[in-house]
C-alpha cells in the first residue's frame, strides 16, 4: 500500500518546521494590531485626547520593552509551544503554573471572537446594506444578519486554512501584515502633509492640574491588550526552519513590540492631524471618516477599511495559531484533556485545537458588538498574569549576577502594575461585574479541563 510521507521538516512532536525569521515577526507584529486603530479610535481620543492617546501607547510599549526582552530569553531557552507552561512549570507547583497559562490562553482565545464581531463592524461603514436583516440584541447592541455571517465565514477560512498546515498561516501572515506596513504608511504620509497642528489641541481630554496625567493613565491601562502578541512568538518556536538561531525569537520579539506602539501612537497622532478629534469623539467615527471627511473622497475610506481587512485577517490568524499551540502545549503535559495534543499525521496541525477554538470563535460571534470594548478589559488582565508569572519564573531560574535579570524584575514590576489596575476596586478602568463573569467563565472552563485530564489519562 502506498504511504503519503509530510513534505515539510518535522519536529519530533510531528509539528511541521517551515518558519522563518520573516515569519516570525510577522506573527509577533500580526499577532498585536487588528483594528482596534479604526473602529476604537474614538474610545481612545475619548480616554486621553491625541497627547493623552499617542504617549499613553508610547509609554507602556516602553514599559513592556522588558517583558519583551524576558520572553526573547526565555524562548532562546525553552523552545516550546506552550509558552507560558513551559517556563512555569519549572519553578512553581503544576497546578499554579496551569491557572497562569491557561489565562495566557484567554488573551489569545478572546481576540479571536473579538475580530469575528469586529469584522462586521467595519466593513459595514462602507456598505452599509450589512447593517440589515437583524435577529436580535445583546446588551443594546442588535445582531445583523448579513454582520453574523461575515463573522461566521471569516471564522472558519481561519480554521481551515490553520487546519492545512503551518506554512499556509505563514504566508496569509506574511501578505496581510507587510500589505497593512504599505497602506499605513501611506495613510500617515498623506495626513501630516494634508493636515495640520492646529488641530491637536487640547492634547488631553480631561482638563486640570491632572488632566494630562488623567489621561495617559487610562490609554495606557488598555495598551496591554493592544500590545498582547510580541510574546506570541514563542508559541510557534518548535516549528522554525532547521538551523533557526535560537537568538533570533528574541530579535523577532522585541522588534514586533517597538513596532507595536510606533504604529499605534503613529495613526493616532495622524487621525488627530487631519481631523478635529473632539468631532470625532462626539460623532463616534472611525478612521476611516476621519479621512474621508478630511480628504473629500470616500474612496480614501474604503482604502483605510481594506488595509484594517488585512489587519483583522492576520491578528485573527496570528491569535488563533498561538492559541491553539498554548493547547496544544498543555495537552501534551496531561494537564487538559490529550486528545487536544493530538498532530495531524501528515500536515502537522494540533487538528483538536484547531477545532475547539473555531467553535469558541463561533461562540464569540453569537455576542456581535456588545464584546468589543469589555474583550479589552478582560484581555489585559489576562496578558498581565500570564507577562508576570513568566518573568517571575525568568527571575527565578537565573544566578544572581546573571544577563537578564534586571530585565526579568522590571517586567515581573510591570505585569503585577497590569494585574492591579484590572482588579483594585476604584481604580479608573478596573473590572466592573461584567468583565469580571467573563473571567470567570474562562477560569470555570479552564477548571472543568483540569479535572478532565485525569478521565484522558
């Protein structure tokens, strides 16, 4: 009988090695920005104004350089799927080391209903027959039909396509992120030349001797969330090309990140340039308007709307990799159910975690609108436990007078900063009852798999 044999490098897990450093950038920049920069505008000129927006993402992708540089060593080191796992479990007990990577799971896991919503929301602003059909509300917010199967269809190409095989992913990652660099940076060029400074003020939305202060500090609680996805990285690094220096992840990471919040502070200032930004606060608009307002032409709009496209394909293919690798990882060690680490024989794809994340993208997508903004809250929580418990472990495994250290005790300061905004009661921005059920659903879940590893056994 004739045997089909994998085409592809594969590791001794049977996943396929086919990326790059290209790719791994890629992954880690794709992984982070969706379209938060077009449909959330007005949230983020809202919390901070354009100085208060553009500092506030400056200064916590400076914060996080840290976290980022502990993650490259630790990827260096502990090439592993399951990320977080991987370095915890080596110094802290199983089942603590279990809750910190399962939360990590969330911060990916919840960007992916997050986009099958989002894409809806932002296609229907240049066609707006989308916004019909509707089949009913959640939170206030109506579920359209046409919106629905947007979400649904874009679901499962991902899945598909992550089904086929890594390199696939690769490519779509490689397209969709250098494509959205191009239009940006033209978007941006066209704005400071069109525009002008006179618009920017104020720079804060909130006035007083601590207005400004007021107004960094409630962007930069959300910028976690927007910044989840450097350390994704490490969720594929089993499956880099024979011969990938391991040095490169941490190259890979820290240069995703610094491009990261470039971008961000970058189409924030832009927007604010050509756009008078309390206008926009007020009238809820997107990115998209402002630059067609600005510009006159709607055809600026729609190329605005195809560069978020490209974003929201690769943010949502980066996020649902990294997601169904952490799974994967996990599974491999008995701590959830291991038919989750199961390998497709021939393509090299973790098939069961493909499988589970469609179906909680799925789930997501029932919700519509109404989890944009709360997926924000609860996503930088869940990124801070999984950024602290991974420095805390990088922190723990290395000498006293060893590189890398100080890095490791700045980032651990920095994700506990992260954790405490989200659950001290009466801090501006913390978990009202809302974010906080969706926490702890997730963590329920997470509970009902633990106990089901023994049954898997």
């Amino acid at each position: 009988m004739h045997t089909v044999t994998p085409t592809e490098p594969t590791s001794s897990s049977g996943l396929h090695r086919t990326l790059s450093l290209v790719e791994y950038f890629t992954f880690g920049f794709g992984t982070m920005v969706g379209v938060g920069w077009v449909v959330l505008m007005d949230d983020w000129l809202g919390r901070g104004g354009p100085g208060g927006a553009a500092l506030g993402f400056l200064l916590g992708g400076v914060l996080l350089l840290p976290v980022a540089r502990t993650y490259g060593r630790l990827v260096a080191r502990f090439p592993d799927a399951g990320g977080e796992i991987a370095y915890t479990e080596r110094v802290l007990p199983p089942s603590v080391a279990f809750a910190a990577a399962w939360t990590m799971v969330l911060s990916y896991a919840i960007v992916c209903p997050w986009e099958t919503a989002a894409i809806g929301n932002l296609l229907a602003r240049v066609i707006p027959a989308l916004n019909t059909a509707p089949l009913y509300e959640v939170a206030g917010r109506t579920i359209f039909a046409p919106r629905l199967a947007l979400g649904l269809a874009l679901t499962a190409a991902i899945a598909w396509l992550n089904a086929r095989g890594m390199k696939f992913s690769g490519v779509l990652q490689d397209i969709a992120t250098f494509g959205l660099l191009a239009l940006v940076g033209i978007f941006a060029a066209l704005a400071f030349v069109r525009g002008s400074p006179a618009r920017l003020p104020p720079l804060f939305a909130h006035a007083g001797s601590s207005g400004a202060w007021l107004s960094m500090f409630l962007v930069l609680q959300i910028v976690p969330y927007f910044l989840t996805g450097f350390e994704s990285v490490g969720k594929e690094s089993e499956e880099a090309r024979p011969g990938f220096p391991p040095r490169r992840f941490g190259r890979a990471i820290t240069l995703a990140e610094v491009a990261g919040f470039l971008f961000y502070a970058t189409i924030i200032l832009a927007v604010a340039w050509i756009f008078p930004w309390r206008d926009l606060v007020t009238g809820h608009l997107g990115t998209e308007a402002a630059f067609a307002r600005a510009f006159g032409s709607p055809a600026i709009a729609r190329l605005v709307v195809f560069a978020a496209f490209l974003s929201l394909v690769k943010i949502f293919n980066g996020n649902f990799v990294a997601a169904t690798r952490m799974l994967y990882g996990i599974a491999r060690r008995g701590l959830v159910h291991p038919g989750l680490a199961r390998v497709h024989p021939l393509r090299g794809t973790p098939q069961n975690a493909i499988l589970l994340m469609a179906v909680l993208s799925v789930l997501g997508a029932l919700l519509g609108d109404a989890v944009l903004v709360p997926i924000s809250e609860v996503g930088s929580l869940a990124v801070g436990v999984g950024w602290l418990a991974s420095c805390v472990a990088a922190l723990a495994l290395r000498q006293r007078g060893e590189p890398g250290r100080f890095a490791a005790a700045a980032g651990a300061l920095v994700a506990a900063s992260v954790v405490a905004i989200k659950v001290v009661p009466g801090v501006p921005g913390s978990f009202t009852a809302a974010e906080w059920i969706a926490f702890g659903l997730w963590s329920v879940l997470g509970l009902a798999f633990w106990i089901a590893r023994r049954r898997g056994r």
